[in-house]
C-alpha cells in the first residue's frame, strides 16, 4: 500500500457492494512530484481504487469543490 497526498480530479465513481462482492471506489489524483529550474511543479496523474470501508467513507466525503 501507498500513501499519496494530492488534488483529486473528478468525482469518484462509487459503485456499492452486494451481500457477495465489496464496494469500491475509483478516482485520479494530481500529485506535484518535482520542482523544475523555472520554478514551476511537474505532475503525475495517478489512478486509484480502493474498496470496501474506506470505497464509503470516500463517496459518502470526497468531492471535487
């Protein structure tokens, strides 16, 4: 598991779970990774699932505003 701090993108596709199968959750993150010599930052754009609790609480707290 990775830890990423970020700028979330879009807001989070949510798709709930069955008695069988977890939720999950996907989204992107903007994340500054280096400075260049003019100053500004380079960034990466990195797709993330997550599932279960956690694919919850972020539909039910995370929003682009």
């Amino acid at each position: 598991m990775q830890i990423f701090i970020g700028r979330i993108l879009s807001e989070p596709k949510y798709y709930p779970g069955t008695e069988e199968k977890k939720s999950f959750a996907m989204f992107s993150l903007a994340i500054n990774t280096r400075k260049q010599e003019d100053g500004t930052y380079k960034s990466d754009f990195i797709n993330c699932k997550a599932s279960g609790f956690i694919a919850d609480k972020i539909a039910n707290t995370w929003s682009k505003e």
